[in-house]
C-alpha cells in the first residue's frame, strides 16, 4: 500500500471519535469538573493522574506527561503503527472501505473539497455584499424589521441571493464548464437543460459553517410567496444538515467554556436571541434532531435546553428529542425543555415579553424526568392494576436507555412510588428481564419487537403473508431496524409463491443473507402454536401504525414551514381518521 492519507481523512476520524468513550473502553473513567481522571494506563500509581478533556478531545498525565489524542492514545496502548491505527479507527467508525480505497481515490476527492470550500466562501461573499446593494434594499429592510443590526448581520455573514447573480457569471464561472460543475456539486446552482438557476435565488441567506468556520452550505428564507419558506442546501460531500448546528462556531469562537446550549429550529430564532445577549443559541436548521446533533451538543456543554415552537409539530419534536437523548445521559449532565405558548416561536415571543421573561422561561425549564413522566401518565389511571402495569412497561424500556445509575436510580424509585413498588429489587429485575431479551436493543425498543416478531413469524409461516391485507407506502427516511427486510421477504413470499420455510430457505442460499434466514428459522419465539397466527396480525397492525405515524408527523412538519396542498391535506385527513381506528 502506497501513498498519503489525506489529512482531510484524518481529520474527520478526529472529529467523528469522541476520546472519552474510546478511552473508556480501555480503562475507567470518572467524570470530575470538565475532565474525565482514571489511574494512568501508561505507568504505576495509586493515585489518578491520567486527565481527558472531552472538549479539547486530549489526554495528558501529570505523572508520566504522557499525552495526546485518540491515534497517540491507540498507538500507545496498543502498541500499533500510525497506518495501522488510523485502519482500526476507520473500523471504529465505519469508514473501512472508504480507507482502503484511499490511495486510488483520496487526492482527488481532498481536492475536490478544497475547491468546493473556496467556491462557497466567494458566493457567501458575493450573498453578503448583495444584502447591502441599492437594489436589494428591501432584504435589508426586512432583517432590520425582524430586529437583526448589522453587528449580528455581519457577524453571521446573512446576505441576499439576486435571480442567479450576475456576480456569479462575471466572477466564479465565466465559460468554464468544469466550474459549472464545482457550482452544481456545491449544492447552489441547479441545472435545467441548459440553463442554470441559483437554489437560493430571491432569498435571504444564512452561511451555515463547519466546527473551524468554514462555509459548507447555506439556508435561505424567501422573501416573496413561493414555497417553501426555508430551504437547506441539499446534501454533498461538505454538507449533511444532520450533523451540523447552526450558530455553535460563532458560539465557540466568543466564549471558551459553555456553560449550556440552547436548541431551537430557526435560523431567525437564533438570530434573535443572539440580539437579545442570549448568545448560547443554536439551530438544527429545521429538521428532527439526530444522535449527532446530541454527541456535538454534549461535547460542548454539559447542559442542554430544548426550545421548540408552540404547536403540534413543536410537541412532537420535544418528545422525540427526549428520546434520542436517553442514552447520552450520564452524571453530570442536563437536559430540560422549555414549552411556548401555543402559535408562539423563540423569535415571536422575546419580541413579545422581552429578555427578562425568555431568561425566566430558561431558569424555570422543565427537567427531562418531569417531562419524561407527564407523557408517560397520561391517560394512566393509578388506581387500577392494569393500567400500573401499562405504565411499567411503557417507562422501563426509556428509563433503561439511560446509562447514568443516579438518573436511573431516582427515575426508578419514582416510578416505584407511582405504581406502589417500594422496592427497587422487583424495578431492576423487570429491567433486566428486558435487557436480556435478544429481541430488545438500546434504542427504538417497541419497533424493533414488532420487527423481530414479525420478521421470525413470517419465515416460520411464510403462509402468514395471505394475512397482510394492505401496508402503508413508505419512504427511505423510515429508519426502522428490519423494515426493508421485512418488506422484501413479504414481497419474495407473495410473487414466488413461497408457502414453507424450507422453500425461503433455499431462495437465499446465494445471498449473503443466507444464515440469518436460517437462524432465524430455528428461532423459539416462546408464543403458543394457537395464538401466533393473532400475534401476527397484531404486529403488522404495530408496524402500519408506527408507518403512518412517521408519515403524519412529517406532514404535520411540512404544514408548518412549508404548507400542504390539497393532496396532501387529504392524505393527512385520511391518515388521521385510519390512525383513530387503529
């Protein structure tokens, strides 16, 4: 193996591999102040010595001055080689292929990246100095109207896209095709036959950065009727909007230490803020957020607020985000929930109440535990022993994620309060009967049951499929473990005919799917012979419920920063009255 690895390649590694958890894997760590202190793993001592910044993603020992990040770390206690330790952090974080290839391929794409990051800073420039032209007056007028100066203006680099800029063609393209191409592939210029269109084209735009400021994308806010009202630079090899927050390097190009973050979904709204000396603001540009978004989040602060608009959709998102965030609590950290008034967003109710109202809205958040227990009691009535049961089993599955003891401890004696368990013995055994069940993973435990249920019945019955009467349409963002599987064997069972488990045996033999069929075949899924039939039926009811949900969320989503048309109002009538049946 020849050549060089780019450090671009290098780079994202670091930034991907958090060096509390490797290092943890390898000796324990125990969280003091800002730091992480073990006993060093490179010399004797009794007493620890052995620091990990998780912020600075560096360790260092003042005994033995050993020190570093994560490749010097693996280097060292595992004694391997610089290419053999980028090799096994690739392997960490799934980018193996891409490491192999690299010597063929990985100048090229380096370069291609350079070229793209320098094409994005002129037409960020080139959006920046059109905001303040005579002519595009009116964009300016509008930001000043919303209460952004042009101190926050500058500092966040807004500008104005004009009908595909002459300043485009004079400046950046001129005649050169290859050119035309860096434009296309930045996500900014979009061809139709032989014409081409800026994407942010009568808008307001917002710069979005990278974690060293450099500009990878752009968000842009119409300024006339046309939908939708906020688009995103679509995804490239710079740009994944989710692993990106809006205004955290402005954030961490001011302060050093951040003492919490606040998350909301608007550009506008961290803006506003940002006037308001609200400055730990950050947006995750419109859309859900991801277990990237909370690992960035969590590297940075200890505390996190989560801020969502007044309505339906900004409920939805509050509830998913306390979700997604379980299994990142540990000791130390926070995270609680502001809720607005209905119709009301960040921007709309500072305006509104003023600084002195939002800041108490902070200071009075409500913690995750209050949040986490008032979903899950709703509709509970605790005189009845059905409905304590309910309870349990919708609360042990979320309160288990957590891998905090204390968090877990306190969540679990008040449950136990609740449902008249004092003792947490009877708590924990319920908890790790779930944890010992093949079937249930740390994450997204009733869809993967449902799934797993499902998937195991089918191949032992493949005449179950005669029972699926009709499964919703679905799209590729439905991130179920096991639901394009599903789909597949349902699709295989009903165009060959396929009636036994022997015949779908054999249909895979080729296929690199071919032992999972098979152990899966002799799975004991524990249900008796008379009622997995009904098991069935009531799974893949589970299944169309969580598919239609999915889809009347995103709908709902849309209605509020887009709008619907008719179609899709319909639809999500439709959906809404199949959902109350089910």
């Amino acid at each position: 193996m020849t050549g060089k690895i780019p450090q671009e390649f290098i780079n994202e590694l670091l930034h991907k591999t958090n060096i509390v958890d490797l290092i943890n894997n390898y000796v324990h760590l125990t969280k003091k102040g800002n730091n992480y202190l073990s006993c060093c793993p490179f010399h004797h001592e009794k007493t620890p010595s052995f620091t990990v910044n998780e912020q600075k993603q560096f360790y260092y020992c003042f005994g033995c001055t050993a020190h570093g990040n994560v490749i010097d770390f693996l280097m060292n206690f595992n004694n391997l080689k610089f290419l053999d330790t980028i090799e096994e952090l690739s392997n960490i974080n799934g980018v193996i292929d891409t490491y192999f290839k690299f010597f063929n391929t990985a100048k090229k794409k380096y370069d291609k990246k350079i070229h793209l990051y320098q094409l994005l800073n002129k037409i960020s420039v080139i959006y920046s100095k059109n905001l303040f032209f005579q002519k595009y007056n009116f964009s300016l007028i509008y930001l000043k109207k919303r209460g952004i100066t042009e101190d926050t203006i500058n500092r966040y680099a807004i500008g104005y896209s004009d009908n595909y800029s002459e300043n485009f063609k004079k400046k950046l393209i001129l005649s050169d095709k290859k050119k035309i191409s860096y434009f296309i592939k930045s996500g900014v210029l979009i061809q139709k036959k032989e014409n081409f269109f800026d994407r942010f084209s009568k808008r307001i735009t917002f710069p979005i950065r990278d974690s060293i400021g450099r500009v990878i994308g752009f968000g842009g806010r119409r300024l006339t009727n046309v939908n939708p009202k906020y688009i995103n630079s679509p995804d490239t090899i710079l740009f994944n909007k989710k692993k990106i927050l809006y205004g955290l390097y402005e954030i961490k190009k001011k302060y050093k230490n951040i003492p919490w973050l606040l998350v909301v979904e608007g550009y506008i709204d961290v803006l506003t803020l940002s006037e308001f000396n609200i400055r730990y603001v950050v947006s995750t540009l419109g859309s859900f957020i991801s277990i990237y978004h909370i690992q960035m989040l969590f590297r940075e602060t200890d505390n996190v607020i989560y801020c969502y608009d007044g309505d339906h959709a900004g409920n939805i998102a509050s509830w998913r985000s306390l979700k997604m965030t379980l299994p990142y609590i540990v000791d130390g950290k926070t995270v609680k929930f502001i809720f607005l008034p209905k119709g009301e967003d960040p921007d709309s109710i500072i305006h509104k109440k003023g600084k002195k109202y939002f800041e108490k809205l902070i200071l009075n958040a409500t913690p995750l535990s209050k949040f986490l227990f008032y979903i899950l009691l709703k509709d509970i009535n605790l005189t009845c022993i059905d409905e304590r049961s309910k309870l349990i089993v919708k609360a042990l599955p979320l309160i288990s994620q957590i891998p905090s003891k204390t968090t877990k401890n306190l969540l679990k004696k008040y449950l136990g309060e609740k449902i008249g368990i004092l003792e947490s013995y009877y708590l924990d055994k319920r908890i790790n009967i779930k944890k010992n069940n093949i079937f249930l993973k740390k994450t997204n435990k009733l869809r993967n049951t449902t799934m797993r249920f499902l998937i195991g019945l089918l191949i032992q019955n493949p005449i179950f499929v005669k029972l699926i009467s009709h499964i919703p349409d679905i799209k590729h963002t439905i991130k179920i473990p096991g639901l394009y599987f599903f789909l597949n064997l349902v699709k295989i069972c009903i165009n060959y005919s396929i009636m036994n488990t022997a015949q779908l045996i054999e249909y895979y033999r080729k296929s690199n799917q071919f032992n999972v069929v098979k152990k899966i075949a002799k799975w004991n899924h524990m249900i008796d012979e008379k009622k997995k039939k009904y098991v069935f039926i009531d799974s893949v009811k589970n299944l169309k419920k969580i598919i239609l949900e999915h889809t009347y969320e995103n709908l709902i989503f849309k209605e509020r920063s887009q709008g619907l048309n008719k179609n899709e109002k319909i639809k999500l009538w439709e959906i809404n009255k199949e959902l109350s049946k089910i």
